[in-house]
C-alpha cells in the first residue's frame, strides 16, 4: 500500500531561514524541558537525599551517556536516510529506511540493556565512584537499564518524526513525558501513599514509567492519525534487516556516534578525577553540568535533535 506524503513533512520549498527557525524551534523548547526536568529531579535528590545520592545519580548518567553514544549515530543516521527520502518525494522508501532502522535501533536497545544491567557495578567501580554512593549509584542504573529500550523506541520514533519534518508532535509528547517524571519523582523517592520508599531507584522508576507511558501515548496517536511512516500489517515485510540500508547507517552513523563517544569518555575521564574527591566534590560537579547544559541550548536545537539523557539529573 502506497503512503501519501503530508505537505507539511516538505521543507524543501520556501525560505531556508524561516523553516529552519520554525523546525528548530520544538527542538529548543524540548532541550529546554529535558534540562529542566533534569534540575528538578537534581534538587529532588540533592536536597532531600544527600549529597551521596546526588554523586550517584551524576556518575550513573555519564556511564549512560557514553553506553548511548554509538546508538545515538545510528538513530541520527536513520533521521538523514528518511529526510532524503521524504525531501525526494520517496515515502516507500523511507518506510523501508524505517523498518529496518526499527529493527536494528530495538537489537541494539536490548544488547546495550542486558549488558549495562549486568556491567553496571564493574562499570561505576572502574570510575572511581565514591564508596558512600555505590549502593544507591547501581540500583539507579540498573532500573535505568532497563527501561532502555522503552527510552531508545521513544527516542527514535522522534527522530523518525524529525526526520519526516514534523518537530512539534515530539515536543507535545515531550511534554507529556517530562510532566509525569516530574510528577512522578517525589511519589517513588519518598514512597508517597502505598508505595515503598525507594530513593534514588525511585528516580529511575519514574523516568522508565514516563518514558513508556509517553511512548504508548505516541504510538497511539500516530496510528490513530494514519500517519503515512507508520508500519502497518502490509508493511511487515519492510521490517527486516535490509542489509543496503544497515550499511549506510553504519556508514552515516559510526562518526556521529564516534564523536559522541569522544566527549562522553572525556566526561567520564573528568568525573573518574572528580571522583577521587568524594561524594561532595562529584555532587558539585554534576550540579555544575546540569548548568551547562542551559547554555549549550540554541547550538543543540539547530544542530541535532538532540536526546533527552544528555540533560538528565
């Protein structure tokens, strides 16, 4: 069945300017959101749990990071293949560039899932991570772990979007996705009402509740608004591991995700430094990154769309 190509997905006509501000945009206000999510849960944690807890959640992220990094190439690859297809008029295409993207973005999600679950202790020990935060650092990270493929399906299902030409949908779900995991927080960390007191692994258990609830809710709409790259049942056949397609997101994708490797080990370099000070200097650290991240904003929005786990806490 062939797929029609919405008008609004062409950003091939009209002023360049004027598009690449109006398509930027959604992806500001996403990294805006992200980043605030991100300072909400540091105070959470930072204030009400202690300084431990805080270096905990600051070296789990960077570990994360660094794991996502290739993973993130490949999607950012994806959203190159499919804005060629969609600016060449091409939807079957960029069907096909999704279904075996799909395919290989969810394999990688669970290798990555299964092997930082079972790594993660080895892992924050190789960085150095204060004794005091290993505990509460491990149980964060291995529920982050796994709700990994929940996070990476979401993830790319943007960037597809993106790639289609639509920014604003994600940013509507961001916003779903972000509310509930700020809402969410204080009800694990504390163990509000029937729940148990979990702490910093209530975080995690927040953002791997809104993230999947976010992802539903995304599915959801777009198959109930026909949207023209989703993978209908005559279009199985398209997921599948096309072997012309993973060579060229392997070629596309391996030096993005090289980059990102680059400056996640570098960060990882300077945290496992930081780290030999204790749990207050990483503390201080993570909640000096958290800053950072403000300023980067604008140069994100317009340069790549960016993922939600460069902002977390």
């Amino acid at each position: 069945m062939s797929a029609s190509m919405p008008k609004k997905a062409n950003l091939t006509e009209g002023p360049i300017g004027k598009n690449l501000l109006l398509f930027s945009l959604p992806l500001l206000m996403s990294n805006i959101l992200q980043s605030l999510n991100g300072t909400i849960n540091s105070i959470w944690v930072g204030s009400y749990l202690g300084e431990s807890a805080f270096a905990a959640t600051s070296n789990a992220n960077n570990i994360l990071f660094f794991l996502l990094s290739l993973v993130f190439g490949i999607g950012m690859a994806s959203t190159i293949l499919i804005g060629q297809s969609v600016g060449a008029q091409n939807p079957e295409q960029a069907k096909r560039v999704v279904g075996t993207s799909a395919l290989f973005y969810a394999s990688l999600a669970v290798l990555i899932a299964l092997a930082g679950f079972l790594g993660s202790r080895a892992i924050l020990g190789w960085m150095h991570t204060p004794s005091d935060a290993m505990p509460p650092a491990v149980a964060y990270l291995q529920i982050i772990f796994i709700g990994i493929p929940f996070m990476f399906f979401y993830n790319f299902i943007m960037m597809v979007m993106r790639g289609a030409g639509d920014s604003k949908t994600p940013f509507y779900f961001m916003i779903l996705s972000t509310a509930l995991d700020i809402v969410l927080n204080p009800v694990f960390i504390f163990g509000l009402g029937p729940l148990p007191r979990l702490e910093t692994a209530g975080a995690a258990v927040a953002t791997d509740i809104a993230q999947f609830v976010s992802l539903l809710g995304l599915i959801a709409h777009l198959y109930r608004k026909k949207y023209f790259l989703r993978i209908t049942r005559e279009d199985r056949h398209l997921v599948r591991f096309d072997p012309q397609i993973i060579a060229s997101l392997v070629k596309k994708g391996s030096p993005m995700g090289l980059q990102m490797m680059v400056v996640s080990t570098s960060a990882i370099a300077i945290v496992n430094l930081v780290n030999s000070f204790g749990s207050a200097a990483a503390a201080a650290y993570g909640a000096a990154m958290q800053l950072s991240s403000y300023v980067q904003m604008p140069a994100m929005a317009i340069g790549e769309p960016c993922p939600p786990w460069r902002h977390r806490t």
